[in-house]
C-alpha cells in the first residue's frame, strides 16, 4: 500500500550512483512487475522478492493463493533466469565479487516449501553463495524453519532474521546474513517532512548494530519518499524497497 501511495515522488536528487544503476534496490513483490526479475536487473537492484507456495509438488510464486497461476513458478521466473544471466555475465549477476539477493517468502508450510527448494536448487548450485562466494544469496523469509535452515549441510540459503536476533552471537552471518523488521514496528515517521530527531537516532542505532554483527537491514513497508529515502541512506540501511524498479532510472535523471 505505501508503495503505490508513493509511487509518484520523484527520488532522483537523492538516489546516489550511476542513472543505471541501484545496488541497494530491493525489488519488493518483484512477480508483481510486468517482467518479473528483469525489470530490478535493468535498474541495476541488487534483490528481489518473491513469494511462495508449495502447490501440486511445485513452487508457484504468488501473494495469495486466489493468484496462484500454473506456469508461474520459482523455477521458471527467478532460478533458470537467473542462472542464465550468471552464465552470460562472467560468473556473477552485476558486480563481481557481489552476491544478488533472492529473498524467498515462504508463506505456508514451511518445512516441505523448503524441502522442495532443496530439489529445485541442486541444479543450480553453482550459483549459490553458501561459505563459499557465489553470484547469488538466498534468504528465506515469512514461515522459516530455523531449525531446517539451521541444519542444513550446504548452507545453499540463510535465515532472514529480526532485530531481537542480534542477541545470538552463536549464528553466523552466513546462515543468517539479514535482518528484517517492520518500520512501522518502530517508527511513526511517516516520510514527509523532518524525520523526529528520537527516531533518527533509533534508525541509526539499528542500522550500527545490525552492522557490528555483520548483518545487512531492511525495514519492510518503509514510506518510499524523497525524505524517507535520504533518512535510510544516511543511517546506513543495505536495502531500499521498490515497489516500481523501472521507475527509479526515470527518477534519478530527473533535475
């Protein structure tokens, strides 16, 4: 919802880098776009989001089950794309040495969704950033199996943690490699405006100790405003949410 309340702000004058490029873009419902993956890969985004269920023994990537179509699956919109643009790009999605996120939202049943995954990724192995670099991460989100991902003898996904998570010193950054947390869990700030100076010092105050434990952060249904973007920005958050890949280029060439 806050996504297309500020799909229309310009964020141009603050979106730092090339006008090719958000490395810190996170494509968020990225199925929902008209291309699926390609759009946040033509922005230069450095994540993507998708949604899944477990339905007839297959992954389908969808919001809701009523969406639930058939063809869309995890396989055929982000895994097999993904491995081909690896395989044409030297090695790695964008910038080498720099893992892409896939950030799988499991919405039911988690422990079969994942023992699915396990099948569906075999193939692509090759891919995958576990202890060892690989040209894409992925984070498993929404009904997470710790224990499942916990146990996991390759390591093939992490385990997308939230801001009390930080107190386990005994988990790796690499089966835990993200923190996620709702910003209206913690903010009132809507993204107009100045940001109240309390908040700003929580934001930043987050953002470091996700840091100290050698997390990345993002905070999810963030306002998608100049000013909100600029607050996340000087804190330090890894990731900024979109809901409209395509137009943050258009943005950033704006005067």
């Amino acid at each position: 919802m806050l996504g297309a309340m500020w799909a229309s702000v310009t964020l141009g004058f603050l979106l730092q880098g090339t006008p090719t490029s958000l490395p810190q873009g996170h494509s968020h419902n990225d199925y929902l776009r008209d291309r699926p993956l390609q759009e946040a890969l033509d922005a230069g985004f450095g994540s993507v989001e998708a949604d899944v269920f477990l339905v007839d023994g297959d992954l389908r990537v969808a919001h809701t089950r009523a969406e639930i179509q058939p063809e869309r699956t995890l396989r055929r919109l982000y895994l097999e794309p993904l491995a081909r643009r690896v395989r044409e790009h030297g090695g790695w999605v964008h910038q080498p040495g720099v893992p892409f996120q896939l950030l799988v939202d499991v919405k039911a049943d988690g422990t079969a969704v994942l023992e699915e995954l396990d099948r569906q990724l075999a193939p692509y192995a090759f891919i995958l950033a576990t202890s060892q670099p690989g040209a894409v991460r992925i984070v498993i989100s929404g009904d997470r199996d710790r224990d499942y991902i916990f146990a996991h003898p390759r390591q093939w996904y992490g385990y997308d943690g939230r801001y009390a998570d930080l107190t386990d010193r005994q988990t790796s950054p690499t089966l835990m490699p993200l923190i996620s947390e709702s910003w209206m869990s913690h903010f009132t700030w809507m993204g107009t405006g100045a940001m109240p100076e309390p908040q700003r010092m929580r934001l930043h105050s987050m953002v470091r100790q996700a840091h100290r434990a050698g997390r990345k952060i993002r905070f999810w249904a963030h306002p998608q405003t100049p000013d909100a973007y600029r607050e996340l920005r000087a804190a330090g958050a890894d990731w900024f949410n979109s809901d409209r890949p395509a137009q943050v280029l258009e943005w950033q060439r704006l005067p």
